[in-house]
C-alpha cells in the first residue's frame, strides 16, 4: 500500500491515474500484477508481482533498458497501463520508449527475462492487402499458451487505421497474425470502424467489441476462432434477456476457455438500463442488472466499469447496492453460475484495519481459482492509504 518500500529506492505512491479504471491481473499462483506510481525513486512509475510469499518483485521500471533493442529504454507505461498475466506468471504489457527511435512496444516478460513482441516501426502484416508500419499499442492480452493479443495502430500508405493482432507462440518465437481492421467488412455487414480490448484464451480464439459503419448494427462483440472464420456473437439491437435491446457494449469483454463471452451493457426499452450479462453462442444470460435484488441484501443500483472473467468461467464485478445492510461489494459469479457477495467496504483485512473504500473508478480481476484482486482504500489508525488487495487466496505472510 501507500508508502511501502518498492526496493528500488523509493516508495509506493498510487496504483492509478487520474479519472480512469485501472486494470489489474490475478492468476491461481496467489499472484497480482500491478501499476504503481513511486515517490522518493529515479523511476516515476513501473509494474509489480505480488507474490503469494508476500514479497513484491518488479516487474519492469521507467528506466530499464530494453534488452532486444540495444540503446532504448522504457520511458513509461502510456496512458493507460494494463499488465496481463497468465497462470505461469508470465506478463504481457505496453509500454512507451525513449532513447534511440523511441516509440512504443508489446512486451512479455516470462522467467525473469523481457522481450519484445511488436514494436513501433516493424513491419505489420496483411493490412488491406499489404504491409503497414506498427505505430502505436494498447489493450494487450495473453493466454496460458504464451500467445498475445492486442489493439495496434498501423500506419499504412497516408493512413492510420486500428487492428487487432494476435501473436501466436511457435516454440521459442511469436507469429504475428492480423485478425481484424478498420476498414473491413465485419461479419453480420458493414465495415469496421474501431475496437475495444482483444481478449485472448486458453484455445486461441480471440474476442473483441467492436464499432461498425453501415452494418444491422452499430456495436457489437466479434469473435475469432484459432481455426474457423470470425463471426459476430452479440451486436446493438439484439434482444437483451432483461427486456429491451442492448444499446451499447463495455469497452473491455471477459472471455472463457468455452468461448462464453461477459461483458457490460446499456440497454434501452423496457428493463433495467445496465447489466452484466453473459452470451453462450445465441444464449444470452443476466448475471446482474440494476434494480435486480442483489446477494447479501438490497439491490443492484450501479456497477463498476466491467466485468472481470477467469479462463475457467467465473466472473467478478463490482457493484453498488440500495435498501440493503451494505452500500456496495464485490460479487462473484463461479462456474457454476452462483453468485455470492464476496466482499463489501468496512470489513475487517487480516492484517488490521479495515477495506474502507472502492474508490471512484473500481476494477477488478479474477484468477481460475475465483481469487479475486482489486483496488481500493484501506483505514489504519485512523489513517486511509491506497492499496492493492486480494480476497480469495491470500500471502502466506500477512503484509
């Protein structure tokens, strides 16, 4: 938490920015990969590993050199930092550059060493039938198998178009795979025209919300097998189980192993006005929604930005509540499909204290052990401070 040793001479500051949901990632390890800004220290920001020991490694620092590209170094994590991590505790992120060209970079960090897997200036392949120019990064996602998925800009001829990548791992290597661009035709009709995170999982397929120009509809969530054609699972207009229609979709997705889709969504007509729903080819089902009674009492009256969605099917989300004992909690779905309150501010930390606060931005994330890590404020004599938190499959030494 907040003022904490970092190790490199310097201090935690803040796991955040400033007016923006933070992604945090969670395996079954008893681990949590982070973003932290440092007082006291030569770096500024980096990324973290929580370890079930509870010693904290880092990850990669603003001032590392990056050892692949002789003379750059990371100058920082861009707008919005967002480690990924798999059951191995490999680590998938983005990150801006300084020294030689500069630019930006996907890198995976697995067994201590970093790697780049795209970087500003290489060549990106099959954009419109050529070749396009890496630009810069965002929303990057890695599967159990070691393959990364993520949102690139392409400069291609006077253009910059958006297109999602999937690098699939190939022994010692990663083969770069275009799966879709603005400017092609979606499947369903019209023409791509932006994308929302890419989410990758543990069989290859790839999941992505997407806008469409001139299609039956305006948004939707795509998905792309590792071997079949993509195709579009749920899109705007589509009957919504609460009643209505979905009118718009969140702007990151979950994606299981079985190819079942959660995700957030506005729905306009009858029903409630927002839902966590989960869509299972053409089934589509209601997790949560506003006005719906929620577990542990009351009912749902808003939730957090998305829902979060192991490899294995259980799904996390964070929820504000009214008319019931508590204001708010994290619930979990588990693969079964029951979900149970897991967690509300003001109860006790094993460690003293109490979890006060949410924050204004709340985020979670969901290992396959249905552990769950978040964000929030943490009270202490008298005192509140930010911290990184786990519920589920805690350190074996309590911090």
């Amino acid at each position: 938490m907040t003022g904490e040793p970092v190790g490199i001479n310097g201090i935690f500051d803040r796991f955040g920015l400033e007016l923006m949901t933070m992604v945090l990632a969670a395996n079954n390890r008893g681990e949590t990969a982070f973003y932290a800004t440092i007082h006291r220290s030569a770096s500024e920001e980096g990324l973290f590993l929580a370890k079930a020991d509870g010693k904290i490694a880092r990850i990669a620092v603003a001032g590392d050199p990056v050892p692949d590209r002789m003379g750059q170094l990371i100058a920082g994590f861009g707008e919005r930092p967002a480690p990924v991590m798999n059951d191995a505790a490999d680590i998938a992120f983005t990150a801006t550059l300084g020294g030689g060209r500069g630019a930006a970079s996907v890198f995976l960090a697995s067994e201590g060493k970093l790697r780049t897997i795209a970087s500003s200036g290489m060549k990106a392949p099959v954009i419109l039938g050529g070749i396009g120019v890496f630009v810069e990064f965002e929303a990057v996602s890695l599967n159990s198998r070691g393959d990364v998925a993520f949102l690139a800009w392409v400069r291609h001829g006077r253009e910059t178009i958006e297109v999602v990548y999937v690098a699939r791992k190939v022994g010692a290597v990663h083969q770069l795979t275009k799966v879709a661009a603005t400017g092609e035709p979606a499947p369903g009709g019209g023409f791509f025209t932006g994308f929302g995170a890419p989410i990758v999982n543990d069989k290859g397929a790839v999941a992505f919300p997407a806008i469409v120009k001139l299609g039956p509809a305006l948004g939707a969530i795509f998905v792309a097998p590792a071997e079949a054609p993509m195709h579009l699972l749920v899109g705007t207009g589509d009957p919504a189980p609460t009643g209505g229609i979905f009118a718009r979709f969140s702007e990151r997705i979950g994606f299981d192993d079985s190819g079942r889709v959660a995700f957030g969504a506005f729905t306009k007509g009858t029903g409630p006005d927002f839902g966590i729903f989960i869509a299972d080819g053409a089934d589509r089902r209601t997790i949560a929604a506003k006005g719906q009674p929620a577990p542990g009492g009351g009912v749902y009256s808003s939730f957090g930005a998305w829902p979060a969605m192991s490899h294995t099917g259980a799904v996390a989300f964070v929820a504000g509540t009214e008319k019931g004992p508590v204001a708010d909690g994290v619930f979990l779905m588990t693969a079964d499909g029951k979900v149970a309150r897991v967690l509300s501010s003001g109860e006790p930390l094993m460690d003293g204290g109490k979890f006060s606060s949410f924050g204004l931005y709340p985020t979670v994330a969901i290992a396959s052990d249905d552990s769950v890590s978040l964000l929030g404020l943490v009270e202490r004599d008298g005192e509140q401070s930010n911290a990184v938190l786990r519920y589920g499959l805690a350190p074996l030494k309590p911090r």
